[in-house]
C-alpha cells in the first residue's frame, strides 16, 4: 500500500515539476444573449478580432464582431451550457489548429479532434486557422502537373501544383466525383490530400471515406467533417482548418491538395452567421465580405519558390511566429498547394452571386452538366465552357502536342453538331466530322474511380485524334479504347515505357505508334 | 433591444433625476433593499418573469418587463455603474472566503487607488467557494489570487501532462 501511494506521490511531483503559480490575471465579460450558436457579450473591451474565448472548460468562441458596447461570438462546442450571464475569459490567441502528419488517414472536425473513433492524435504543432496566404516574393509560376487521372481534365483543362480550379455543376452531376478520382489519382505521387466536408450529409461523408478506404487513398488523406448537423461556426471554420492542416505539408516543402465540397454550403453557414451577428445583409442576404471571406481562403493556395542555398536536409520546419512561416528552411523545394473548391448551382445558372465570385477568383472552372450527365458523359464535363488559366504551362510535352489538335476538332464538332439538329442534309465532309466528334467523345469519356496514367490516356486520345476509329462503330470505341492500352501493356511495353521517359511524340515516335496501331487494328479487327 | 441596454436607459435616467434631487443614496439603498429581497435562483430570466407574473397578474407587459429588470439585479447594477462612471469612482468587487477585517479593507482599498488612480468604491462578497485570498474584479479585469483559483489550475495542468 505504501509503494502505491509513493508511486502516486512521484507521478505526481513529476508532472508538477517547473509549476509555477502566479496570481491569475483574466479579462472577463458577461454573456448577455445567447442562442443559434452566437453569443452577444458584455465586457471584454481589450479583445482581439478572431481572438479565441472561453465560456467554461469545453466551450470556445470565436471573435467575429466587435461593436462599441459589446462583442458578437461564434460559439464551438457543447453550446446549450453557456447562458446569460456566465463569464467569458480572453485567451489573448487567436484561433489555431493542430496540424501533422498523424492527421493522415483520420476524421476529424475543424478544431482537430478526431471523429473515427481510432483515438487521440498527437499533432506536430499548430498552425493559424484562418493563416495569412504567401506573398508575391514566395511564389513561383505553376509549372508542375497535378495528374486528375481524368482524360477529359488532363487533356483539355490541365491543372498544375498550386492552381485553384473550381469544379461547378447542378446538384448530382458527379462534382465530388472528379474530386475523390483526383485524391484516388495522388497514390504514391508524394502528394498530400485534404477533403474538407461542409455541410453534407453523415452518410454521404461516411460513403467518402469508404471510397477512399477501399481505393486505398486514406492512408495520405484528411478528411475533415463538418457534417450538415454540426454548428454553423463549425461549418464555417472547416475548410480554413483544412487548408492550415494541408499548408503544413506545403510549407515543409511537400505537394498538397485540397478539395473543398462545397463552398455555396459554406456561403449559406457564413451569410446565416453574420445575419445572426446582424451583420448588414447585401445581395442575396449574403454579407458584404463574402467575397473576401472566399477569395482569402483560395489565395492561400500556392505554389512556393525554391530556396535555393546551403544545407536544409528537407526535413527542417520552418520557423513559426504566430502560426506564420517567417523563414522557411533553405535549399528546400517550394512545395505547393492545389486547391478544388465545389459550387453547386441552380438550374446551371452559373450567374448567380456565389458562382461568378468563385469563378473569378479561381484559375479557371469545370463546368458539369446535367444534360451531359443524363446522356450517359461520364465526366459530364462541358468542355466548351471549361477552361484552366494556368495549368497549360504544366502539361507534359505529348499531351500539349495531343491536346492542341483535340481541342480544334472538338470546337467544330460543336459547331457542326448544333447545326446539324437543325438540317438533316448535310454534306460528306461534316458527316465525317461528326463522326469523328463522337468518337472523341466516346474516347473523353471514362468511368468513375478509374483514374488512368498520364501516358495511357496519351495513347489513348492519339488515336481518336489521328482518325483511327473512323472505322471502329461508336458503341465499340470504349472496348477498343480498353484493349488498345491492354495490347501496348502487354506487347508494346516499350513504347509506353518510351513516352513516360520522354514525355514527348517525336516523330520517330509517332511512326513506331503509327504501325503498332495498325497492327493492333488488325487483331481487333479479326 | 437586449435586457441590459433597457436596464442601462433606465439606470441612466433614474440617476439624471435623483442627482439633480441630491438623493443617489436614498435611491441605491432603495434599488439594494429590492435586490436584497431576492435570491440568486429568481435572477434568471424565466424565474423572474413567472414570480413577476405571480406577483402581478393583471399588469400590462410594460409593466412586467419593468418589474422583471428590477427583479433580475439589472437596474441596481447599471445604476451602480453610472453612478461610477459619473462621479469617477471606480467600483471593484472582491471575493472572499471570510468577510474582510476593518484593516484589510483600509489597506486594499488604499493600495487600489494608489494603482487605480482614482477613487475606489469597495463591493465585497463573501463566498466560501473561494477557500482563502481574495478575487478582484475591476471593471472587465479579474486578478485571482484565490485558492481556488490556485487548484484550478494546478487540476489543469496536471490533466495537461495526463492527455500528454
């Protein structure tokens, strides 16, 4: 009995050891209205903007209005405890999350804390939530492809390391689809994903994470949940708390990836805050800032310059000072950070308040349709209206070269085929058009969790593009499409091996594609 | 329009009228005598507003509101506040566990000016919660020097190296 309470009494002093005590000096203010996870306080007259408050020991608040006589507060937490009356203490910090590489293959909410149930995480530090985004002076052009997988995205709407590409479409066209293939499509290309959830559904964020368990893509993903029943501060706050946990990985040097679904649910939590907060409504009732309240969030997506110098092993943190990054480690690689946001739209309408905000503060958008969608284009991509500001700069050498001639017989494919609905008679020369347009078509086209290869999705377009399924029938492209790569993987190894190598179709190249096609056609034929 | 800034006009206006009378003192006491009537548990909002209506049956909602700031403290704290602010004192709350000899509040109070810079109004409150020291509270600032406050955070710190 004795051992145990001298074990006790050293544990103890232990964790005792260099404890201090001072007399507690705390600036305090009064609740005075409560309710829809805002509160109104009294007091509090020194307090910071975005300074984190407590209400008791498991309830922080989020400073988000200060006004001459009181402060309005974003509540976080076990909220239905607080009420009027009780007392708010300052923290004198502002808001931060706990970031590192433990966040790998974990649910978590915006503050962290995990929600699989697979126990504490043991974070490597923390970084400011809402962090100010890079300056002009680290940035370098985007110049590195960030590979979707997705043919119809890679070829026509390349995405380079550090582009912020929107991804728009009506409800059910496969937004959030583009986005799992693109994290399914990061496997072992040392590129870091985050899936920030804002208000979805439970179900529909556990069939996520089930995806990316079973495509084996959890394991170098976060996933932070802040499902459709989570406080709307929470829902507010999440994909900044994602976009800290991902600059973690971008600031050491390394590529990271961001998916935001969806950011017209987190105008909806952020416009439903500041009314609370009453906030003047503008247009559609949203704030004034929601603009920036976006525009701040994507800027922070980047493309970092190298430091070029002496030592930096790579493994060295970058120094912190309020959760910033003053002096990055030399002789590092800039690392980057791609960011997906998702807009939902009404009805297509792509000019309503949301959607030309994010439109114009990205890089460019996809834009899915429904129409499409129905008619059996998996992606439903409409090609027409999507567009990549940045990223032709980071295309491989041979998709630019395949992509220039696709894009041209795309565009008088729908030209000719908007035509063609109104006139039946139509000359040799557009029926050949067309039908080399749906072939196109056909060849764009992929299922879900398919993601290919760079260089198989190369070969692939290259035969659609030079004309060589004008004899194959629309409905057997996709298999000719599929035994075409089986026929390079198996017997033509070395030609697909030669253009991973290259990443070029020099000429010599293309005759030696030239006769393997021709031989494959034969087989395919018989 | 919040509760607080309602009892704040009131408070505001009731000291107008009783400064210009000369009788803040007669006023305080009487809004004191009111709050002394009352415990801890009828301040709440719902409590206050049913004993308002037990009380008071018949009496329009103007009334009742009235009567519920009374009830609730509101009134007599924004009153003390106003009356600070206007006369330039500054009005500190102390807690403690046993309530304070001649001697101690003699020399709180003396020390509190000499750091304040202006005229200190003592509030003492004794809450046996606080186990020993003193809590001091002015205006939206709260130096702790309980022993309460001492274990707290000796709890917090050990809990800290527990998680750890």
């Amino acid at each position: 009995m004795t051992t145990h309470k001298d074990e006790i009494a050293a544990i103890l002093k232990e964790h005792l050891r260099g404890f201090r005590y001072d007399m507690e000096t705390r600036e305090v203010g009064v609740v005075a209205e409560v309710g829809d996870g805002i509160a109104h306080v009294y007091g509090l007259d020194r307090v910071m903007f975005s300074e984190i408050t407590t209400f008791g020991d498991d309830v922080y608040g989020l400073v988000l209005n200060l006004e001459e006589e009181s402060v309005g507060v974003a509540l976080f937490g076990d909220t239905e405890r607080v009420k009027e009356g009780d007392e708010v203490r300052r923290t004198g910090r502002v808001l931060e999350t706990p970031v590192g590489e433990a966040f790998l293959g974990r649910v978590v909410d915006p503050l962290g804390r995990p929600l699989d149930g697979n126990g504490p995480i043991a974070a490597t530090g923390r970084r400011t939530t809402d962090a100010k985004a890079p300056g002009v002076i680290d940035r370098q052009p985007v110049d590195t492809p960030l590979q979707t997988g997705l043919k119809a995205i890679d070829a026509m709407t390349p995405i380079g390391r550090g582009q912020r590409e929107l991804i728009i479409g009506d409800r059910r066209t496969g937004k959030t689809a583009i986005a799992l293939d693109t994290i399914i499509n990061q496997k072992g290309k040392g590129v870091y994903c985050v899936y920030v959830a804002i208000g979805q559904k439970a179900s529909t964020v556990a069939r996520i994470v089930d995806t990316l368990v079973r495509h084996d893509a959890l394991s170098y993903t976060i996933v932070v949940a802040a499902d459709a029943h989570s406080p709307t501060p929470m829902q507010y706050l999440a994909p900044y708390a994602g976009c800290a946990m991902a600059e973690y990985f971008m600031h050491r040097g390394e590529d990271a990836f961001i998916v935001y679904d969806d950011l017209s649910k987190h105008a909806v939590a952020y416009r439903e805050i500041a009314l609370l907060l009453r906030r003047p409504p503008g247009r559609e009732a949203y704030p004034g800032d929601i603009f920036y309240t976006h525009s701040r969030l994507l800027e922070r997506a980047a493309r970092l310059a190298d430091r070029p110098g002496e030592g930096g092993s790579g493994e060295e943190m970058p120094e912190f000072e309020n959760g910033h990054a003053v002096t990055l480690p030399r002789g590092v690689h800039g690392g980057s950070l791609t960011a997906f946001p998702i807009i939902e739209t009404k009805a297509g309408d792509i000019t309503s308040y949301i959607p030309t905000n994010v439109i114009s503060i990205t890089d460019g958008q996809i834009y899915l349709e429904t129409n499409l969608f129905n008619q059996g284009v998996r992606p439903a991509i409409n090609v027409g209206y999507s567009v990549s500001r940045v990223g032709g700069a980071a295309q491989i050498r041979a998709m630019s070269q395949i992509a220039g001639e696709l894009r041209l017989e795309l565009s008088q494919y729908r030209e000719l085929e908007a035509f063609a609905e109104f006139s039946s008679d139509l000359d040799e020369e557009s029926k050949a058009q067309l039908a080399r347009g749906d072939r196109l078509m056909q060849v764009l086209g992929q299922g879900q969790y398919q993601p290919m290869p760079v260089e198989d999705q190369v070969l692939s377009l290259y035969v659609a593009v030079k004309n060589h399924l004008a004899d194959v029938a629309v409905s057997a492209v996709r298999r000719f499409e599929e035994e075409w790569l089986r026929y390079l993987h198996e017997k033509r190894e070395d030609l697909v091996r030669e253009l991973r190598e290259a990443k070029e179709l020099t000429p010599e190249f293309r005759s030696k594609l030239e006769l393997a096609v021709s031989e494959f056609k034969k087989r395919f034929g018989a | 329009m919040r509760s607080r800034d309602v009892a704040r006009k009131i408070a505001e206006d009731l000291y107008a009228l009783a400064a210009a009378e000369k009788t803040t003192d007669a006023l305080e006491r009487e809004l004191r005598q009111i709050a002394a009537s009352t415990d801890e548990t009828s301040r709440s909002e719902g409590r206050a507003a049913q004993l308002v209506k037990t009380a008071f049956p018949d009496a329009s909602d103007g009334f009742r509101h009235l009567m519920g700031l009374l009830v609730r403290d509101l009134v007599l704290g924004e009153f003390l506040s106003v009356r600070a602010e206007a006369e330039g004192i500054a009005r500190v709350r102390v807690v403690t566990a046993q309530p304070l000899s001649g001697d101690e509040r003699k020399h709180l109070t003396e020390k509190l000016e000499h750091a304040l810079k202006v005229r200190v109004k003592l509030e003492e409150n004794v809450d046996p919660a606080v186990l020993a020291g003193a809590r001091i509270e002015i205006e939206g600032r709260t130096l702790d020097g309980t022993l309460k406050a001492r274990l707290d955070q000796l709890h917090r710190t050990l809990g800290q190296s527990g998680e750890a």
